[in-house]
C-alpha cells in the first residue's frame, strides 16, 4: 500500500489539534487530522455547562503562574502572550457568535458550545485540511526525518507530528493515554499525571454530620498548603453525597496533595466570634438559629448538633463553646479521603514534562514531534483558562511547522 505524504501530521482533534490544524493549513501546509473518536470535540461540547467557557479576559500573560499549575508554570508565558484572549473572542466576533462574561474574566457562548465546534470546522475548512474521523492509529514510527503513521485508513508520512491527544480526563468521550505513550516511545520524560479540576471526596465519621447535605452550596475560602506552597480561592462551595465539588473546590484539587487537609472559612468577610457574641448579648434563640445568619440553615444545623454545648439558646451558651465554634467557622479543618477520579476531572494535571519542549515552538527534543494542548504539563484554573492555553501553544506550534 502506498503512503501518503503530509507535511504535517496532527493526532488529536480536540480544542487544540483543530485549531492548530486550521492555523497550519491556513500558513499554506498540507495537514492530516486524525482522531480515534467518532464524535467532534466532545470536551468542547460539554465545557461549561454546554455552552463553552472559550477563555478568560483575566489572564495576564506577563504572570501565567497566577492562572496555571505545572512543575514550570512560567513555560506558558511565551505562547500566552503571543496569542492572547482578545484575539481568539475576535476570532469568536468574526463568526458571528454571540457571547457573554460570567464574572472573574469567564467568557461564555450566549447560545452553544457548538458554535465554537463549527468556528473550528470551519477554521480547517479553510486551511484545507484533510480530517480522518474515526480514525484509529496503529503505530509511530520515525526514520530518515519521517514520521510513519499506522492508521486503520492505510500509513501516512510526513516530517513533524503534533501530539494533541490530551490527557486522561473524562474517559467515557474516549480520553487515553495515547499522548504519554508517544512521548516514552520517544525517551521524553513526563510528570506523573493525576485528576485536576475534580470534586473531591470525605468518608468515616468526621464526615458523617454532613452527608445529608448534598445539592447545598456557599460562598468560602478554601486553602490548602503551607507558606510558599500555600494556595486559596474565594469561590463557591458545593455538598454532593460524596465529598464536596463546587468552583471552590475544583480549584483547589490542583494545588491539593493526597493526605494534605484543607482549611476552609465558612463566613469569608466576618468576623464569626464577634458576631456570635453579639448574638449572645442580644438574641434568645437557640444557636443553630443564629448560626443560620451566617451560613445556610441546614449546615447551621448539623453543626449545631455536633456539640452537645451548643444545643441551648445562645444567651446560654458558654465563651467557650462560642469560641470553638467561630474558630471551626473561620478555619474548618477537614481531609479529603481522595478524589473522584478521571471521570469526573475536567482536565488532567501533569503529562509531557516542559523541560522537554521549547516554549516558544513546542517542539520536543525529538526533531519534529510537537505536543499541544491539555497532553503538556500546563494546566490552568477553572473558567476558561485552559482552553486559552489550547488555543495559545496550538497557535505557537502552527506559526512553527514547515512545508515539506
């Protein structure tokens, strides 16, 4: 069978291999798109509650460390500036995709993630690129400055390969290890992958008080970590029947190490002992009642309950006891039994470590081979940031590939 011959040849078809895809065809280059998936994009589909948090307005190129977790956070910052969030949401203008800021810079589709889907399509429309899907990839192999590709559609050939395939997140949309394993083949090192964005999960008694409380939520700071290493978000807090999810929470499983516990403040912006006091001098119901101006009654209650002192009208209640309560408030300290998993991660933290990549092409040490995209240890924060890192080294790695 005869081989095809590319002059670049892209693996993954996700936010970041379509968009490098696009970008590359449009420079001029004959480019092959592959992915094992019947489906188009199906991280992009879900993102955001189905309408696609495409970037973040926020982001500061000059300190992607602020934005992004990695062994080298700063790795990010040449793409990143190179290829900022105002160009893709032009991008998104020219389109004609309506949209909308959450808050915190979030930017969202007014209508649908697949909106930002056919900008792509469209995008490599016009780059002529030639997309195989489902396509599956048997083998890699380089000799003579090719790379041979192994595909159930016959071999293709060409000088660079990009890896786009992502990590291990969500493997119900055909998330594989595929990536990590090119990047062995190739002697590349990797950082240990591991869930990131994902709810987090409690069990044995220290959480039995609070497993009735799913679908409640709040606004706190979380911090976990100490001194240098010490991160916090002020975000909002979510019981599920398992643990605890909620923006709040997914960003912290970043930065959390197993066995590490996490400080939380239940009432960010009050002062819960002066408060409590004031309570007490002024107020006759019982505790649990005035704890429910505090937070939502029904944790209100269960921590109430928890402590047989506090059972009482809160003009009755010990100096003591209050003070407990308002340092638990200000500072519960509660240790996660571990996480939900690749199921439930919205990305996947470490992956091709950067000291093996050039920041400015993200090209390997391996002549030629590139990898792009959520593969890289490069991860962000929740609410649009990793998407902008998609479009970001996708579009450093398009301006640097070839013709034959």
């Amino acid at each position: 069978m005869s081989t095809t011959a590319f002059d670049a040849i892209i693996i993954g078809a996700g936010a970041a291999g379509l968009f490098c895809a696009a970008q590359a065809g449009q420079r001029g280059l004959k480019v092959l798109l592959l992915d094992h998936s019947p489906r188009i994009a199906e991280k992009v589909r879900i993102a955001g509650g189905g309408r696609c948090n495409f970037t973040n307005r926020d982001l500061d190129p000059r300190a992607p460390q602020r934005h992004f977790v990695g062994e080298n956070p700063n790795f990010c910052r040449s793409a990143l500036a190179r290829y900022t969030p105002a160009q893709f949401i032009a991008l998104v203008d020219r389109h004609g995709i309506r949209w909308h800021e959450k808050h915190k810079g979030q930017l969202f589709c007014d209508d649908s993630s697949q909106q930002i889907i056919d900008l792509l399509l469209a995008e490599c429309q016009a780059g002529g690129v030639t997309r195989w899907q489902p396509c599956s990839v048997q083998g890699v192999t380089h000799a003579d400055g090719l790379y041979r590709i192994e595909t159930q559609r016959g071999p293709v050939q060409a000088p660079q390969l990009v890896i786009a395939t992502g990590g291990l997140s969500i493997p119900q949309l055909g998330a594989t290890d595929f990536g990590y394993r090119i990047a062995e083949q190739f002697g590349l090192r990797l950082v240990a992958p591991r869930p990131a964005l994902v709810p987090l999960t409690f069990g044995g008694e220290a959480w039995a008080p609070y497993a009735g409380l799913a679908g409640l939520a709040l606004p706190v700071r979380m911090a976990t970590g100490s001194k240098k290493s010490r991160m916090e978000f002020l975000e909002d807090l979510l019981f599920t029947h398992r643990g605890l999810s909620g923006p709040a929470v997914l960003q912290i499983s970043s930065y959390w190490t197993p066995g590490a516990p996490l400080q939380i403040d239940l009432a960010p912006g009050v002062d819960a002992a002066e408060a409590l006091q004031a309570a007490k001098r002024d107020s006759r119901k019982r505790v649990a009642n005035e704890l429910a101006a505090l937070m939502p009654a029904r944790l209100a209650d269960a921590w109430a309950a928890s402590d047989e002192a506090l059972q009482r009208p809160i003009n009755e209640a010990g100096d003591k006891a209050l003070s407990r309560l308002a340092e638990r408030i200000s500072r519960w300290e509660i240790t996660p039994s571990g996480s939900e998993g690749y199921k439930k991660a919205e990305v996947t933290a470490g992956g091709v470590d950067t000291r093996e990549l050039s920041s400015q092409t993200l090209e390997s040490k391996q002549p030629g081979l590139y990898f792009i995209g959520e593969v890289v240890d490069v991860t962000g924060w929740l609410g649009g940031y990793n998407f902008q890192w998609a479009w970001a080294s996708a579009h450093a790695c398009a301006q640097a590939l070839r013709p034959a």
